[in-house]
C-alpha cells in the first residue's frame, strides 16, 4: 500500500510540473509574440476624437506628481483632465493643484465630493465625476499609472473600428529599491503580464484592466452607467464583461502603462497580493484553483522530493527545481526585454517570489476579506463588496461638492 501511495504520488507529481513546465514554455511565446506584434505595428494618428481622462484619486502614491502630470502633457489635440477626490483632506489635494496650476492652459480640473454611491469607493469617485465630463469617449486611469506623452496617441487610435466596446492596457512594474517593491514588480511583469497574453491567445477578452479602460458614454449608459460597477470589487473585470455580453470587442492595446509600485513593508505587499488574489478567486473560482498550476519552482521541489524519497538521487532530488529555474530566468529575461526592468538583481529573487506567490495562493482560501485603502470588506461569492471594518478615516459627514477648474 505505501509503494502504491508513493508511485502514485510520484505519478501526479510528474503530471503537474510537467504541465507546468508547459505553461512556462507558453508564456515565452506569448510574450515573443506580443514583442514581434509591437514592434511590426505603425500607428496612423488618423483617429483622434476628443477624450475625458478621469483620475480617480485616494491618499498619496509613489511618484505621484510625475504621473499625475504624464497625463496632463499628452501630444494629442483635444482632451480633457478630472482629477477626483473624496475627502477635502486627503493629502494629494496640494499635488493636484500644483498640477493644475504646472497646466493653466489646458482643461484640466478637480473636484471633491464626499458622496458615497456604493461599498466601491474607487467607483463612488467616479460617479461623482461625471456630470463634468465634456466628451464622448472617457478613460480611467488609476492615480498610481505613468504614460508617455503619446500614449493617448496610442490609445485611441483602435475606436475607428466601430465593433470595439472598450480599450484597456497592459501595465509593467517598476519599483523602487525595497525587495518587497521588487517582488510585487516581479509578480506583475513576469506573472500577471504573461497571463494576460495567453488569456488572450485562448479566448477573446471579457475583462478590462485598471492601468486604462477608455469607453464610449453611450456604450457605458447601455450598461447603465458607473452605476452598474459600485459594489464589485474587480470593477474593471465587470467593465468588461458587461460591455463584451452586448456583443462589443475588448480591445488590448499594444501600450504598456507604467505602474509605479512602492510597498514599504512584507506585510502590505502580502495583504496587496492577497486582496487581488481573493478578487480573481471571486469571480473566476475556477480559472484561479488552475493557477497553481503556474506554480512551476514549488512543483518542481516537490517532484525532486518525491524522487528522493524513492530512488535517494541527490541529483533528482535538485534536478526538476533547476531546470525549472532555468525557464523561469529565461521567461524573466523576455519580460523584462518588454517592461525595460532589470535582469540580474531580480533574477536572485525568483525562488523567494514563487515561493511566495504558491503561500499567498494558499491563502486566499482562508477567508473573504480583503483591505483596500484604510478599509476591509467581506467579498462574497459573486464579487460584490460588504463594508467590515474602518481602520482609519478622515471623511466628513456631510456631502461637499467643491470644483475647481483652472483651463
């Protein structure tokens, strides 16, 4: 009965890291072919409708007055800048103005307004901003995304093909000197990127990504409004998937977005992790217990134990793991030849980043709650938010709309 267990043991073992393998092997393609598309597309610049970028904007990010002004200096002829708050308080409100006042000759504006429309605070913001907004087509961006000054260029140009519903954006990491920055860089540009691409390869896109999502206004009335979004979590996923159910294309853009990461301890990057980790299992439970799948380094230390457990081979025991690495730097490299990161200090830092990618997974099946911002919510099993818990708050009691527009 235990040669038994441990044949079969051995024998699924096997399976996976092979079929993890298989995976690795999938991801360099797609991010080849990504490269090779890129590289081969030129951009015409013969579309450019006017556009309304909404910044939705909660406390201070890393590097935020750069990427607050990446948006506001675009090379494209007309467009316009909301920039949206919540609390009159908030501590970006003096680098909003600042910009404002940087960009005097261009449409650009704040406002503050407390009202809340949902347990989805992001979304709240939103809704708060549209009465302001001038044009038909609208992107939202996330506070913490750097563009260059061509990237509406980039954008918009794919709207001249009617059957597309909404364009959105890959998005690379780029950290600052912390590890923990590091890892959560690493988890973006060597796992969630590649991801995104075979998604991509396998089926059409149903989801829209948080760097940018730019839509019409009647196509986002047709799935009534902001509206729609205030209590999910993923509110980019259920962007896309209401929009891609009336029949329209989720276009991805060739553009990678940069997005500016700074986790300042262990414990914030493992509870960041964990909140998306929780929102992916919320609303595709199946495609997420496949992820483990992905987990090629852990997998392949397990089968190297199995194996030593069997045969006593101090070369099979390390065997599977090191030519799992060696996929894994190979991946890493073609990465990061896209996202312009670096190679060789990362490169050390992949066995502590599976490793953890593998425990965070394993832990978002302890429970439902997840923190974002100063706030923890219970996320129940069709995505849809439940306040918990204010950790900390500095919001006014009664609603304050405030404008302010400097064009």
């Amino acid at each position: 009965m235990q040669i038994d267990f441990i044949n079969i043991t051995l024998i699924i073992a096997t399976f996976l890291w092979l079929f993890s393998l298989g995976y690795l092997c999938f991801a360099f393609i797609a991010l080849e072919h990504f490269k090779y598309k890129k590289n081969k597309k030129v951009f015409s610049g013969n579309f450019s409708p006017s556009v309304t970028i909404l910044k939705p904007i909660y406390g201070l990010d890393p590097d935020m007055l750069d990427c607050l002004r990446s948006f506001c200096q675009q090379d494209y002829p007309r467009y316009q800048v909301i920039f949206g708050l919540q609390d009159k308080n908030d501590p970006a409100i003096p680098l909003v103005k600042q910009v404002i006042k940087e960009f005097s000759d261009y449409d650009i504006s704040f406002i503050i307004d407390t009202e809340l429309h949902g347990t989805n605070h992001k979304v709240s913001n939103l809704i708060n901003m549209n009465p302001y907004i001038k044009y038909e087509y609208i992107l939202i961006a996330d506070s913490d995304m750097r563009v260059s000054k061509k990237y509406l260029t980039h954008v918009m140009e794919p709207f001249s093909n009617e059957k597309v519903g909404v364009i959105t954006c890959l998005y690379n990491g780029k950290s600052k000197r912390r590890i923990a920055s590091k890892l959560n860089a690493m988890f973006i540009n060597t796992w969630f990127l590649p991801s995104v691409l075979i998604s991509r390869i396998l089926q059409p896109m149903k989801y829209c990504l948080g760097s940018t999502m730019v839509v019409k206004r009647s196509i986002l009335n047709k799935i009534g409004g902001f509206e729609s979004l205030s209590n999910h979590l993923a509110d980019d996923y259920i962007l896309g998937k209401l929009i891609s159910s009336l029949g329209y294309k989720i276009y991805l853009s060739d553009y990678i977005v940069e997005n500016i990461v700074e986790e300042t301890s262990f414990k914030n990057l493992i509870l960041h992790e964990l909140r998306w980790a929780r929102t992916l299992r919320r609303v595709e439970p199946v495609g997420y217990a496949l992820t483990f799948l992905t987990d090629s380094l852990v997998l392949g230390i397990i089968l190297g134990i199995t194996l030593y457990t069997i045969t006593g081979s101090l070369i099979l025991l390390v065997m599977p793991a090191f030519l799992t690495l060696v996929l894994r730097i190979i991946l890493h490299i073609s990465s990061n030849e896209i996202t312009k990161s670096e190679n060789i200090p990362e490169i050390l830092l992949i066995p502590l980043r599976d490793i953890l990618s593998f425990f965070i997974r394993v832990i978002s099946y302890t429970g439902n709650s997840v923190k974002w911002r100063n706030n923890i919510f219970s996320v129940d099993h069709l995505g849809l938010m439940h306040d918990k818990h204010v950790i900390k708050t500095n919001n006014i009691s009664k609603t304050e709309n405030v404008s302010e527009s400097l064009t």
